[in-house]
C-alpha cells in the first residue's frame, strides 16, 4: 500500500523532526523520484520557487526534470523550527549544469503532514548563487550524505 505510515509521526519531539528532516534529506539524495514521492499524500500540493505541482504523478515528473537538469546534486537540510504536524526546514545543495557550470542553491521549505506522516504541503523558496567548482563544499559520493559529514551551520551556510 502507498500510504502505509511513515514515521516519525506527529505531532513531533524536537527528535522526531530532526529525523523526519534526515530521513527527506536522504530520499532527496538518492534521486530516486518514485520512491521519494511515497513520503508525500497521493493529493500532496507543493509549491517549488514558482512552479506548482499536484499529486505523486506530478512530483514524480517534477523531480525527474529536476535531477535531470541538476547534476551531480548533493543536498543538506537542517530543522529549522516545528509544531504539531509542522516543521520548518533550511537547506543548501550544489549541482551542475550540462555546462559545467555549480551553484549553490540556498532555501527555506515549510511542511505539513497528515496522521500518518506524509506530507500533505510543501512550500519551498530557493535562491541560486553560481559557484566555482573550487569553492563547492559538498564532497561526498553521491548517495546519503555521511553521518560525519558537516552539516549546514558546521559549514558556515
């Protein structure tokens, strides 16, 4: 079944959220667009800078566009702030274009879930800054980032 629990459940311990964060940071990581879109309600709504999608059909596509475009894609996220079946996330990642051109994009993302721990909203603003790929801070294989691994305030992000 697709909608089977994903916990942690809320409402959320400041240790539920953190490894609800984790957990999305790692989905994100693999790239993996099916199975990322199984953390989200099958009627989830997103808003993502300035596109808009509905339902896991949507995300699937969103998400395969953008791993597409965004190579070599390597993502943080840390909590940011959480209440009830809310949390509040920063985060950064660094990817290249088909150029060869990195950035790194900075951004806030605001979540909802339902009783059983999927997200129902996802609200997501992001800014890019071009990169050289000497000043990339980001150097793990691609895949989950490594326990031992700075995160975004070790990193000075």
């Amino acid at each position: 079944m697709t909608d089977e629990p994903r916990p942690p459940l809320p409402p959320f311990t400041r240790e539920a959220a953190v490894e609800k964060v984790r957990l999305a940071e790692d989905g994100w990581n693999s790239r993996n667009a099916e199975k990322v879109a199984l953390a989200y309600t099958v009627d989830s709504h997103w808003r993502n800078r300035a596109e808009f999608a509905d339902g896991r059909d949507e995300i699937i596509a969103f998400l395969t566009r953008k791993w597409r475009r965004e190579l070599d894609y390597r993502l943080i996220k840390e909590l940011w702030a959480f209440d009830g079946n809310r949390i509040a996330v920063r985060f950064a990642y660094e990817s290249h274009d088909d150029s060869g051109n990195w950035y790194r994009s900075y951004g806030n993302e605001n979540w909802e879930f339902d009783a059983n721990g999927l997200m129902r909203l996802r609200y997501a603003c992001i800014n890019d800054l071009p990169i050289e790929e000497s000043e990339r801070k980001f150097h793990w294989p691609l895949g989950r980032r490594p326990d031992d691994h700075p995160g975004l305030t070790d990193l000075g992000l």
